[in-house]
C-alpha cells in the first residue's frame, strides 16, 4: 500500500489525533497491543510518533464503517502513549499501546489527513473512599479466583492484580482482563465512579466465576460419561494405523466381531463376561500369526459355546418316564422304582440338589441305558463322558492355558457337546480309573460329585468358575471296590445284577433279536427265531450276567441268515435249536459238575467275579510226603488261609468224621482249585473247600448237584458272605439244584429274582456240621428234617 507523505502538524492543546477501534477498547494504566490498516489511523500513528505526542483510541459504534463520523464514535475513550511500533511488509501498522486517562469527544477538527477531535480530559478521585476500598479487596479476590479458572494464564498477572492497590487502576486492570463483550467493557470505561465501576466489574466477574465453573464441571462430566464405544472406536482406530504402519494389518476384524457378539449371546455371569472381555482385547491386539494368537482365539471360542444359561426345563411325566423304562429295560424292577423316585423327588423340588446314582453291576446289564433313558423321562441332552484309562489328573480338570496343546478337561468338554447345563451326564467306568505321577484323576471327582461345592467348578482351562449343581450326573461301575473311598461316599450305589436264564430270553425275544435283524438289513418275514432255539444258545453257547454275548451270538445267525437270503431273496429262514450247531459249533458250554464232582475230594463252591457270578470247583487229593498242605491254582492270600482253617477242622472233627488219625499221617494234602491261570482270592470259599477234604477223607462223593458258599471258622460255624444273588444266578446257570448258603445271609435272597428261587432248593448251614449232611448225603437224602429248607 503506498502511503502519503505526512507533514508535521502541530495540533492545538486541546486536540488530539484518534484512532477509532472496530472491537478493542482500551483502559487506562493498561498496555494493549493494536494493529492498523486504513490510511487515516496509520496517519494518526505517523503523526504521534513524529510529533511524540499521546493518540486518542476510540471505540466506533459499528466495526464495519470504515470511515466514521461523529456520530459512529463513541464519546469516552483512552489517551494513550504509543511505547511499541512496528510496520509489517503490506504497510499494515503494529503498535504497542499504554493507557494514560479518559477524555470526553467534544468535536472532530477537520483539515487533517486523520481523525482529530477536541477533548476534555475527565479527572478521577485520587483519595477513594472505603467503600472503594473495600470493593477493591472483593474485587482482587474475585479477579485471582478466576485466574485460577483459566489455563494458561501466566503468573505475572496474577501477580499484578496483587500489587495493584489504587482502586481506579485495579477496576481498570480488571475490567481488561474479562472475556465479555466490548459494549460491556465501552459502559465500564463510560463508568467514572470508582465505587460504581467497581461494582459492576464485581457483578461481572461473579457471573464470569459462575459459567466458568459450571462449564468445568460440564466439560469433567462430559468426559467422565463419554460412551465407552466411541472412545473405543477412537483407539480402535488408532491401533489399525499403527498395526498398518507396522505391516500387521490383518483380516481378523471380522473374526472378533464374530467373538464379540458370541460373547454378548452367551450370557455370562457378570464379572466371567468381564474377564473375558479382558481376553478379547489382548486379541484384539494380537498379530494373528502369533502362536498364542490362535491358542487364545480357541480359548475364547470354546468359553462362548458353553451352556452358560440355564434353558427351560419340561415338566417331568412319571407314567410316561414309567413308559420309557418298560420300553427300554426288562426286569431290574427295583432299580427301576428308585429311578421313579428319583425323578418324582426332582418334579416336586427341581431346583434341589439331586443325589449322585452309582449304577454298579456286570458288563452287559444295562447301565449305560438305563442313563439315557433317564434323560429321555427328564426330556434333557445325554451325554456320555468315558473315564476307562483316565490317570492324569488334568484330563478332568483340563490343562492350564501355557502351552499350545492346553485343552479343557472331560467334564467341559461333556457340557460343551451336550449344550445345555442342565443335561444328564453318565461318568462311564468310574471303576478303570487310575492314579498315576500326574495326579489322581478321582480326587477332581471329589469337587465335581459334592452338590455343596460343583456349583463353583474351576476348570484349569477355563479360569474361571463352572456351575455344575444343574447336572445330573449318572456313573457307572463293574466294582464298587475299585473306587476310592471318598469318591463312593458321594454316590448312591444301585446295583445291578445278572439277568436269569428267562429274562435273558425275554430281553432276547423283545430287543436283541429284532435289533439285530434290522441291523442285518432282514425283514421279519425273512427269518425267524424260535423260542428253543435261543434258550438253547443262552444255555449253550453263553455264560454271562449280561446280555451282550448272546446279541453277538444273535448277530452271527443273522449274517448267516443275511447271505442265504442275499442269495435268493426269496428265502424265508426259520432257526430252530438244532441248527445252531450248524450255524455256530458245538456247544461252547456243557454241564461238566456230575463228572467233575463223581470223585470223592472234589466240591462245586460258588464264586463272584466282576461279570457276575460263577462256579469255581476244588478239588482235594492225598500223596505221600510229610503232612504238608499244598496249594495250586493262583490262590490269594485269604483262599490260602480257608484252606489251612479247612484242613484244621477236617482233623479236629476226624472223630465225628469217622477218620482215623494214622490216614493223616506220611501225606501231603494237595489243593487245586483248576483255571490257575486267572487269579483267585476272596473269604467264601472255606466251607466249599472243608466239604472238599472231607469228601476226600471220609471217601464219599459230594453230590453232583450240590453248590455251595461261605466261610468257616475253627470252632465249625459258617459265616456270612456277599454276592449272593450273583452266586445264587451262576448256580442256576449252571443247572445246579441245591444251593448250600450261611444260614445269615438268609435275608439276601430277596433280591434274588422268584424264578431262580422257584428252581433251586436252599439249605442255610449253621455249622459245618450242616454242610457235611447236606453235601455228603446220598442222592434223594437233602431233605433231611434237621437242614432248613427253603
């Protein structure tokens, strides 16, 4: 801009040159920096810094006329000396101004290249009254309160405020500090009272004080409840750029989305939901080709599939739950009544803590089935958890999450599979556990039994507590022995013994046969089995307390049956008992006890095994030596003991006995018990081997159709022993027609089922004594009037 040349002027006293100001006002006592443009104002500061004279600043009424008159002025304004010049490249003027007094416009003097006006200059009180004072104190209190409001303001102003004691120039000095208006600050200017103006200052600055805290807490408030998914998204979004700048820009947003929203569907527990949040974040900022990457992706996927809510239960129908276990099962009627009971105690109390059932029994009874059908009365998922083999600790409590291979122990797993946490979960085999050097897999079993603690179930994978007091856990067993202590005191033990020979057939003629056809691909019109011809495979060709060996049996006539129709599709097959030697061999099994018990020193005793019961034959023979006892046939440490007592009781009665003492004398006794290849052990076989040497002492045959069970002691009584409905199926298996039992376990038999009892006769031995009566005695003589019969 190309300015004028500026001739000195010398103005009259009374005239000053002006600045009009679109939106500044400046106050007395105050340096405030100011910036011209037009050619009038920038004449003004050539003037005064020529002339070193002071310059009026003025405030015009509208900022936007650029060449005010009078009457766009405002009349009152500040004389003030310029202390600071400076002209930038475009012409523009930069000065630094102080301010010396008021005056008052009386009329602009024309004939300059600049505004000029006549002025009276406006005198203030140099001795302020207390009032004043006293107005300055709250107003230096209020002026460094909100000082304090403000940031960023420096210190030294504070500490002018401080300094500053004439009332007139702190009013001044803090009126020029208040962000306000500039009609405001003109009217405070106008103010020539110092009380009046101090008053108005302190109005303003205690309604500055006022917003200025309000926006404070308004701004802290604001930030507090910034919504967490906004500030979220802003670090999400600076994550993504610094992954990109770090090349680990992956494409695994989309997979924590997925993992975001399952979390939100699964319904956690608060504080579970809380925790593993925690872990999608540490997802979140994973490279996806880091190893634990993928560990914790499958941790967070497996804890989102568990059946963390708890899903609505059917009401329970005890007749079609009676329905369901007639259909499924037949006989077993006590298990079966407390089944009922169960689930009549679970219909009227559901949320109450349901007991543990044990099913204990032989392979082949049912006990796996008889947990689904327990969950189809409850109309619940099933789920079949196997624990044969289980020796680590960890495969039921899982492994901790520090390796890559960590996976969640068998209980977890079950409930992920099953997906509801209120399903029915059958512990199979409990028994074939296990201890090893990696712990003992029954002691989690403590925890995950106990109604009082599994609703806290802390898995090692999971980390974080499992309610399990919904799931109704069925486990199974072939022997309750094998099982710990404090495991089986957390379980209610059912058992399950041996079908007879005609529940065999009934299961055989309702289930095996036509599940067997079906699984053949044998309509019924192609083959038919009789009646005879499967009593004659369960008499000949099984000997078992299940069933599972007859429906292979079964099995192998329908592939039989299977190829001749695949031959000619027309054939129709009838399998009748004398074509099972064609179709599968001879017998497997025959009725050897009247040939092996022929012989004096040879006796038919009962055993129990983990399959049922059995038969175990002794047999007693006399050789020259020097009166020892040997003994044969893998005997444990208690059959040797009932053989030593057994052979002491021959001697002490060889009176009664009618032996004579010079035959115990230069022999040895020889005891075998054959099948010495299986192990044999247990304290019921005393009476069964002091009939044995008996029979071989006294030289009389034991009858062939004589069984017998329980232990001696050395005064000749005959204690009480377990198993009996298992020993007393084995007897009947076996064609046997007397059964010889302690006379207190008589009370046993009933559990044994009516048809073995209707088929074999009973006789309940005191003493020792008894057995020899009954056992010794010819053919046609065990009705003796001294035995108890049954």
């Amino acid at each position: 801009m190309e300015q004028p040349a500026i001739a000195k002027f010398e103005l009259p006293e009374d005239v000053i040159a002006l600045i009009p100001m679109r939106n500044v006002v400046l106050f007395p006592h105050v340096l405030m920096p100011i910036t011209v443009g037009r050619v009038k104002s920038i004449a003004a500061i050539e003037h005064v810094l020529q002339s070193n004279s002071p310059v009026g600043i003025v405030l015009q009424r509208d900022p936007s006329v650029d060449d005010p008159d009078l009457a766009e002025l405002c009349l009152t304004g500040t004389m003030a000396r310029i202390v600071r010049h400076i002209t930038s490249a475009d012409g523009t003027q930069h000065a630094v101004c102080q301010g010396i007094e008021r005056f008052q416009i009386k009329e602009l003097v024309e004939g300059y290249p600049f505004l000029a006006a006549r002025i009276s200059h406006i005198e203030e009180t140099t001795q302020p009254s207390t009032q004043a004072e006293a107005l300055a104190v709250q107003v230096r209190e209020r002026a460094t309160e909100i000082l304090s409001l403000l940031p960023g303001i420096p210190a030294e102003l504070g500490h002018a405020l401080q300094t500053t004691r004439a009332p007139s120039q702190l009013a001044d000095i803090t009126a020029s500090l208040l962000d306000t208006e500039v009609s405001e600050k003109q009217a405070l200017l106008e103010t020539i009272k110092i009380e009046e103006r101090l008053q108005k200052v302190l109005e303003i600055l205690s309604h500055r004080i006022e917003v200025l805290r309000l926006s404070k807490e308004i701004s802290e408030r604001t930030k507090e409840q910034m919504e967490d998914r906004e500030r979220k998204y802003l670090l999400r979004e600076q994550l993504k750029a610094i992954q990109k700048e770090l090349g680990e820009d992956g494409d695994n947003d989309q997979e924590i989305a997925q993992l975001d929203e399952a979390i939100t569907k699964a319904g956690m527990p608060e504080e579970i939901e809380t925790q593993v949040r925690k872990e999608l974040q540490r997802l979140r900022r994973m490279p996806s080709a880091s190893s634990e990457y993928s560990m914790l992706h499958t941790y967070l996927d497996l804890i989102t599939e568990l059946p963390w809510q708890l899903p609505d239960e059917s009401p329970i129908d005890l007749n079609a739950a009676r329905d369901i276990l007639e259909a499924d099962h037949f006989g077993l009627e006590r298990v079966k009544q407390r089944i009922i009971e169960f689930l009549a105690v679970q219909k009227l109390k559901p949320q109450g803590r349901a007991p543990i059932l044990c099913f204990v029994g032989p392979p082949g009874v049912g006990k796996t089935s008889l947990g689904q059908s327990i969950a189809r009365a409850l109309q619940r998922p099933f789920v079949r958890v196997s624990l044969g083999g289980v020796h680590d600790e960890a495969e039921m409590r899982g492994h901790r999450r520090t390796y890559v291979g960590a996976m969640p122990g068998n209980i977890i797993q079950g409930l992920r599979k099953a997906g509801a946490r209120n399903c029915v979960m059958m512990l199979d085999e409990i028994d074939k556990m296990t201890a090893s050097a990696h712990g003992d897999p029954s002691a989690a079993l403590l925890e995950i039994l106990d109604p009082e603690q599994n609703s806290t179930f802390r898995d090692n994978y999971l980390g974080v507590p499992f309610d399990l007091s919904r799931v109704i856990f069925i486990a199974t067993a072939n022997v309750i022995d094998h099982v710990s202590p404090p495991v089986r005191d957390r379980m209610e033990i059912i058992d399950l013994p041996g079908y007879t020979r005609e529940e065999k057939l009934q299961i055989a003629l309702r289930y095996l046969v036509q599940r067997q056809r079906e699984a053949n691909g044998l309509r019924e019109d192609q083959c038919e089995m009789t009646v005879d011809a499967l009593d004659s495979l369960i008499a000949n060709y099984t000997r078992e307390a299940g069933v599972r060996q007859l429906e292979r049996e079964i099995g192998r006539i329908m592939r039989h049956v299977a190829l001749r129709v695949a031959e000619n599709t027309h054939l129709q097959v009838r399998i009748d008992a004398p074509n099972l030697d064609a179709i599968l061999g001879p017998a497997k099994y025959e009725y050897e006890v009247a040939s092996r018990t022929s012989l004096p020193g040879v006796a038919t005793g009962l055993a129990w095994t983990p399959v049922g019961g059995d038969i175990l034959f002794i047999e007693a023979t006399r050789v020259s030596g020097s009166g020892r006892l040997i003994l044969t046939g893998q005997l444990g440490d208690v059959m040797k003991e009932s053989a030593q007592a057994a052979l002491t009781l021959v001697k002490a009665r060889a009176n009664e006995l009618n032996i004579s003492a010079s035959m115990f004398e230069g022999i040895d006794v020889h005891l075998h018990v054959p099948a010495g290849a299986i192990p044999k052990d247990g304290p019921s076989a005393g009476v069964a081997m002091f009939v044995a040497l008996a029979s071989l002492f006294t030289n009389r045959p034991v009858h062939h159709e004589v069984a017998m069970t329980g232990e001696i002691s050395l005064r000749g009584l005959v204690l009480p022993v377990g198993g009996i409905k298992e020993k007393v199926l084995a007897a009947q298996r076996a064609g046997l027609k007397t059964v010889l039992l302690p006379a207190r376990n008589q009370k046993d038999l009933r559990d044994v089922p009516e048809a073995a009892k209707s088929a074999i006769q009973f006789i309940f031995l005191e003493t020792a004594d008894d057995a020899i009566q009954a056992a010794l005695a010819q053919t046609g003589q065990h009705t003796n009037s001294e035995l108890k019969l049954v």
